[in-house]
C-alpha cells in the first residue's frame, strides 16, 4: 500500500478536499443551492475513495 504521502495519494486527497470547502462555503453563505452543495460533496467522496484506490494499487 502507498503511503498518505505518495505524491498522486496527496494530490487526489488534495482535490477532495477543495470540493469539500466549496461545499461549505456554499453551506454558508448560499445554502438554497442545496443540489450543488451535494454536488461537491459527491466529488469530494469520489475523489478519497480514488485515493483509497491508488493507495492500495488498484
């Protein structure tokens, strides 16, 4: 298994976590936009769990 370090492990983890703070800026500051805010949080579950998946080599 790579480690959390593994540059395309942090790069894929990296973008996920820029879904996740558009999600909460959306959250905050536009929450009637519920279905983008869903949105990003979809990418952002998609992208750790491609994370997980180049971690283990797969």
């Amino acid at each position: 298994m790579r480690p959390p370090e593994d540059p395309e492990v942090s790069a894929w983890v990296a973008k996920a976590a820029e879904d996740l703070r558009a999600s909460n800026v959306l959250a905050q500051h536009a929450p009637h936009l519920e279905n983008i805010i869903a949105f990003h949080c979809q990418q952002a579950a998609e992208k750790l769990l491609k994370a997980l998946l180049v971690a283990v080599d797969r």
